[in-house]
C-alpha cells in the first residue's frame, strides 16, 4: 500500500466515527465539552482498539479448538471485551477529569470513547481491501465496505456506548447508586452488540441489522433528550 493510499484508507475510515460524532455532539448543546477533551476520549477510544484485539486473539487461541469460529459463546465473550474496555477507558482515563462534571458526560464520552473504538476498526477493515483505491479498481468494493461500517459497527459502537453513559449519567443525576446503574447499562450494551453480532452472521440483507439499531437509536435519542433536560 502506498503513503497516498495509506493516508485515503484511514482518512476514509475515520468518516463514519467523525460524522456520528458531529451528530451526537450536538445534543450536548447546553454546555459543550472541550474539543481538547473530545479528541482526547476519541484517541483513548481507538488505542482501546488494540488492546480489545490483543484479548480476543489470547481467548479466540484459547477457545477456538474447542468452540470453534463464531460459536456464540465466542460472540458473548468478544462483545463482553469490548464493552468492558470502552467502558474502563472513560472510567479510568477520562471521568476523573474536571470536564466530566455532569451527568451527561458520562453520555457523551461513552459515545466518543466507542466511536474512536470504530474508527480503528474501520481503517482494518479498510486496509484488507489490498487493492488500488487510486486506480478505482476496487473503489466501489471500499465505499460498500465504508457503507456498512457506517450504519452497522460504527453505529453499534456509538449506541452501546451511549446505552452505558445514559445508565451511568442517570445514576449519577438521581443520586443513585452508580455501580448498579453502570452494570446495567453494561448488560444491555453488551446484550445488543452479542445481538448484532448474531444478526450479522445469519440474516442475508443488512437491511434488517441496520433497521435494528436504528430502531435502538430511537430510544438512545430519547435518553440524551432526557438527561439534557436536567442539565442545569
């Protein structure tokens, strides 16, 4: 691969996570975080990426033999990673901070923590396409691949994370016991995504996974409506 292909492959890979940034960012429109902090979260995310794949590769050498590739319970295991490590990266690197100071950011740098996550995906999963993207000879097979990406795991990435942040951030604002509100929402994230991942191995036209988070994200909406309005 070349350096002007390299630089195509990842500016590419990093549109879809921009674009549901920009998206999200906006319901943060009462006291918007730093853009410092943002990419921040952004970067913690995408470096989580690795070791997220290093896990799966120990458990996937571990258990392969015996389960074999994507038996469900090797679903289960990889989403339980990476919704535990998104998770650890806002809890460890980001909410002790000053500019996590309100219920919302928990919301908020979930949702950037996971999306940095997809944007690493993304550019692995871009950069497989060996073939020239300068040339267009395989132009159209890495704009489909872009496409799915776009409203399949980069979705799913942004909704889990904000389905923990919104668990967590309501825990926080009703004075709650926070522990038992992240759990939750780590329970239903990680059940979404072993869902998604389920859909996409059996189910034909992707229409119907994508109709699926879409249909996931009514209710996410709703919930940063919900928290915004507390926000004093």
């Amino acid at each position: 691969m070349s350096a002007v292909e390299l630089i195509a492959t990842i500016g590419l890979g990093l549109l879809p996570s921009l674009t549901w940034m920009v998206f999200y960012l906006q319901e943060d429109n009462k006291h918007p975080e730093p853009l410092g902090m943002v990419f921040y979260a952004f970067v913690v995310g995408g470096l989580m990426t690795f070791l997220a794949l290093v896990l799966q590769i120990v458990f996937r050498g571990a258990l392969g033999s015996a389960l074999g590739a994507n038996h469900p319970f090797e679903l289960f295991l990889f989403a339980v990673v990476e919704e535990l490590i998104k998770f650890g990266a806002v809890y460890w690197f980001i909410s002790s901070r000053k500019e996590f100071d309100e219920p919302l950011d928990a919301m908020i740098y979930m949702v950037v923590v996971g999306l940095g996550f997809a944007a690493v995906e993304n550019i692995a999963s871009l950069g497989q396409t060996t073939t020239s993207l300068i040339t267009g000879i395989n132009q159209i097979a890495k704009l489909e691949i872009l496409a799915l990406r776009f409203f399949g795991a980069t979705l799913l990435h942004s909704l889990t994370g904000a389905i923990v942040g919104s668990h967590w951030g309501k825990a926080i604002e009703k004075w709650r016991e926070v522990s038992k509100g992240i759990f939750t929402g780590l329970f239903i994230a990680i059940l979404l995504h072993v869902i998604f991942n389920y859909l996409i191995l059996i189910t034909g036209p992707i229409a119907w996974v994508i109709s699926f988070l879409v249909f996931v994200g009514f209710f996410v909406i709703s919930d940063f409506e919900d928290l915004r309005a507390h926000d004093a």
